[in-house]
C-alpha cells in the first residue's frame, strides 16, 4: 500500500488514546458532537476513563454506553478536545480490498496493512 502514510496522515487526526484503568487502547471521533467510538474491550465496565491526546493533554471521560454484544463503547470527553470527526466511505470495501488498522500507542499512529475478510 503505497498510499498508507497519507492515509495515516489523514485518519490519525481522529484518533486518540484512551486510559480505562491498566488497559491502554484508542477511540475515533466519529461526529463532531465529540462523541468518541471505542471497543468494549478497551473500558471494560470502566464509567470514567482518560483521553490521550497528541499533544499530551490528558482529559477525563464518562463512558456513556457500552454494548457488550457488538464490542463497542461510546465516551464523552469532561472538556472539548478539538478531533476532527474520522471521513465517512462512501463504499464499503469489497472481500480483498487492501485496506488498514490505524490506531495510537503511546501518543505515536500506529498503522497495520491488511485486507479486508
């Protein structure tokens, strides 16, 4: 994938740490509300966790929601944290498709080629 720096580029500005407890995961910014989508398995049964930022501000959250069955979360940062909300497709990707994993570890994107199953 020879367009993945650019495709990191433009999605990691949406994508930020999240701290639940001793668990270390990311969540994206999926509508400007500041509505954060994360993974079930990143806060667990955590009500209050932390967003890491890039610029190494560490901002309090509630989890708003927790959907065990579809391992997904919502979080809303205690304060405005200025994500630009992750692009919408407007295709989904056929069986195949080259395509990534963008997520942060330690403040730094991190990006997995792979394709779609």
């Amino acid at each position: 994938m020879s367009e993945l720096p650019a495709i990191v580029q433009r999605v990691a500005r949406s994508v930020v740490g999240i701290r639940a407890g001793r668990t270390l995961g990311c969540a994206f910014a999926a509508m400007g509300n500041g509505i954060l989508v994360t993974s079930q398995q990143v806060v667990g049964f955590e009500r209050e966790v932390l967003v890491l930022l890039d610029d190494d501000r560490v901002v309090p959250a509630v989890v708003l929601r927790v959907n065990v069955a579809l391992d997904v979360a919502l979080v809303l940062p205690m304060e405005p944290i200025g994500l630009t909300p992750l692009d919408s497709v407007q295709e989904p990707p056929s069986v195949g498709a080259s395509c990534a994993v963008v997520g942060k570890s330690f403040g730094a994107a991190v990006a997995l080629p792979t394709h779609v199953a």
